[in-house]
C-alpha cells in the first residue's frame, strides 16, 4: 500500500466515527418542528395572531460539533481528492450544527440560503429557482390548460392505512421500515432511515401512494439503508445539508419516472417556492398562511404549509427556511445529469447515486473508494435505476430535441390544436 493510500484509509478511520456521532445527534428538522400545542393555540385564538414558537437547541452541544468538525477539517490534506471529500462533509454536517446554533434568528436565513440555496439562488447562467418556479407555474396555470378532476375520492387512506401501504411495498423492493404517526409533523410524510412518520389525521387519495412511496422510502429510504449498510463508510446513511438538493432531485425524479408526478403535487412545489420568495421579502407566517387559503388550502394543511416555510426563522416575516426552494433545482440537475450520463454510458456512476445519500459531487470520490474496495456497491437500487436500459431511449430522443427549431415545431401543433378546438366549439365539421 502507498504511503498516500495509508494516509487516505487513515483519514477515513478518523472521520467516520465523528461523522458518525454528529450526525445521530443532529437533527435539523426535528429541532425546528413546531409542538402540536402551537398548532392547537394558533386555532383556538382563531387564527388571527401570529404563532409563538420556542424551540429547545442544545447549543453546546451543537458548538461542541462544529469545533470539533472544523478541527478534523484542518487535519485533511485537500491535495488528495478522498481526503478533500471528506472535509466537504465536515464542513457539512458543521453546518447543520451551524443551523441549530442561529434557530430564531435572521443569521438562520442566510445559513439556511448558503447551504440550500434559495429561490433567487442562480442554477444556471441565466435562471434562478423563482424564475423557473414561474414558468412552470404560468405553464400550469394557463387558461388553456386543465387537469382532468380524480375520479374517485371514495377509497380516501387515513394516516394508519397510509402507512400499512408503505410498509407493505416497501418490504416488496427490500426496504424494511417502520411507519408511526406524528401528531406535529408539518410535512405530510418524512422518512428516515428505517422509520416514516406521517402527519396524524392526514389523508392520502389513492393516487399519493405512488408519488409519496417512490420519494420517501425508495429514494430517502433507501439511500440511507444503503448507507447505513456500508461497512467502512456507515456516515453515508446521511450525508449532511451539502447532499439535499441531489437528494430532492433524485426523489422528485423518481416520482416523475414513476408518472406520479400530478399537476397538484407539482404545483405544491411551486407555491412553496414562491411562499419562501414572499418570506424573504416580509411576508409573516398570517400573510403565507393567508395565501394557500386563497390557493385552496384547507386551514390545516394551510397551516402546515406555511410552519415549513417559517421552522428555524421568523415567524414575522424576512427570514424563513429555504429548503423548499431548492426541489426543482434538484429535479433540473438530476435530469440534467442522467441525460448526459446516458449518454456517456455511465451506468456504474448513476448506480452510486443509491449508495448513501450522497451529492453529485461525491461520484468520483466514491468511486475511487469503490475500486480500492472501500466502498461496497448499493444493496438495494431504485427501480427506475434497475429500469436504465428503459431510459437511455428516453434521454437519448430528449438530447435530440436541443438540436430542432422547437419554434416551427410549436406554431405547426399550435394550429392543429387549434382546429380541434374550433371543432369542439363547433360541434361538427
């Protein structure tokens, strides 16, 4: 073995079990979700005034991470790439602990925006995440455009059978998991490693179980599994705040290959994002919770929409948590990515996207660990992973699409389109 291999492997050795300690004890989203009591008084002043929310830190306990995580960063030589890996993840789960640290306070925002971005965060040279939020929601909205209504809201699942179904499927694809429900949870469902909690007396049509199982257990699920699994490498099962915008895009992306990606859920995204826009610029938590009633939100699930803007922030407005700001990011460098992967036949690369959860930024890294044997291959991989030799026809057409003049394209549908709705209106030839 090289003395710069040794170096790597022993670099290795003392990382993981810090990495391992900080994050079983970091738990951002539980620390910034709100008691059922807030909810409970919100209501029973009638909705009127702003919630109070008081959020127990263990402070010293979360300046203890980041100095102990910025000391082993220190100690990595940057020069070696593995080694430079490993303090992106230092760095990341400090950040976490940073988070924990400004809770209730507008610093919260503006670590919340450099680690997640936000919907005024650029993702490519030109377009922001509001710009594309917009479009899709002008692309959605249109007075042309209409979703044909469900058919059947009959067979609606309470939270229980919800999760039975999740249980049930899960243990179909390899993934063992536990649901419970959670009477304060503001997103409908989050799962963890081996547990999904869903919020109590949530409802589910029968066409959610699709979309919420392909993003919750087989993607968030099921790279956490796979990561916990690795023998030399178990920090994997999370991978800091750095891995969540791979991490939504890959979930979102399942649920789009799974065609479980309806115009409500896609919607939801985009309203989210639009609501983090209106809280950087003063919206209180009244003015969001305001608005999706407006959009047709029950008052419960208004409430709950708007806490997930507002967690970790300020309830009053000007500084919110921007993690819902970063989906559609996610979904777009997914995309972007598998299309030009497909491409390259990079299959052994996009297989490693399960391997814990991860960034893209990880991929070469991980490799080189994987071929020096330090890295085991996925236990368990999505289906849509599985499915690849079913996609590389789909992205190998999309690339194609770049190369044509979409402009005669559109006009030549357009004035089809627009002889059938004169028939339509006609009601003959």
């Amino acid at each position: 073995m090289s003395l710069s291999v040794g170096r790597t492997l022993e670099a290795l050795r003392r990382a993981t079990p810090l990495f391992e300690a900080v994050a079983a004890k970091t738990r951002l989203l539980d620390a910034i979700q709100w008691p059922p009591e807030v909810e409970r008084e919100f209501f029973a002043g009638g909705a009127r005034e702003l919630p109070k929310v008081e959020y127990a830190i263990d402070r010293e306990r979360a300046r203890k991470h980041v100095i102990e995580l910025d000391q082993l960063a220190m100690t990595l030589d940057v020069q070696d790439p593995i080694q430079l890996w490993l303090t992106r993840v230092a760095r990341s789960y400090a950040d976490g602990n940073r988070l924990l640290l400004a809770v209730g306070t507008k610093r919260f925002h503006e670590l919340s925006v450099d680690t997640y971005g936000g919907p005024r965060t650029w993702f490519d040279n030109d377009t922001s995440n509001l710009d594309l939020a917009e479009h899709l929601d002008a692309r959605l909205a249109g007075e042309n455009v209409h979703a044909p209504p469900r058919k059947d809201a009959s067979g609606m699942l309470d939270a229980e059978a919800f999760g039975e179904a999740l249980v049930k499927r899960a243990a179909a694809i390899g993934v063992s998991i536990e649901a419970e429900v959670d009477a304060g949870l503001c997103a409908k469902v989050l799962a963890g490693t081996s547990r999904v909690r869903i919020r109590s007396g949530a409802t589910f049509h029968p066409s959610e179980v699709e979309g919420l199982f392909v993003h919750e257990v087989e993607t968030h699920a099921l790279t956490a599994q796979n990561g916990a699994a690795q023998p030399l490498l178990p920090f994997l099962r999370s991978g800091g705040p750095r891995t969540t915008l791979t991490q939504e895009g890959l979930a979102v992306f399942a649920e789009l290959h799974a065609h479980a990606l309806t115009v409500a859920r896609m919607r939801r995204i985009v309203t989210r994002v639009r609501l983090v826009s209106m809280a950087e610029d003063g919206a209180s938590f009244l003015d969001l919770y305001g608005k999706l009633l407006e959009l047709g939100s029950s008052e419960r699930d208004a409430y709950f929409d708007a806490q997930r803007i507002c967690r970790g922030g300020l309830v009053a407005g000007g500084a919110p948590f921007t993690k819902d700001a970063c989906y559609l990011a996610g979904l777009m460098e997914v995309f972007n990515f598998l299309q030009v992967a497909a491409h390259g036949g990079a299959h052994e690369a996009i297989e490693l996207l399960a391997c814990g959860r991860i960034s893209f930024d990880d991929l070469a890294p991980l490799l080189a660990l994987k071929r020096r044997g330090v890295l085991e291959p996925p236990r368990c991989t999505p289906r849509w992973v599985a499915a690849w030799d079913g996609l590389l026809p789909y992205f190998a057409f999309t690339s194609f699409l770049r190369e044509i003049d979409l402009a005669q394209v559109a006009a030549r549908h357009s004035a089809i389109l627009a002889a059938t709705r004169a028939v339509g209106l006609r009601g003959d030839l």
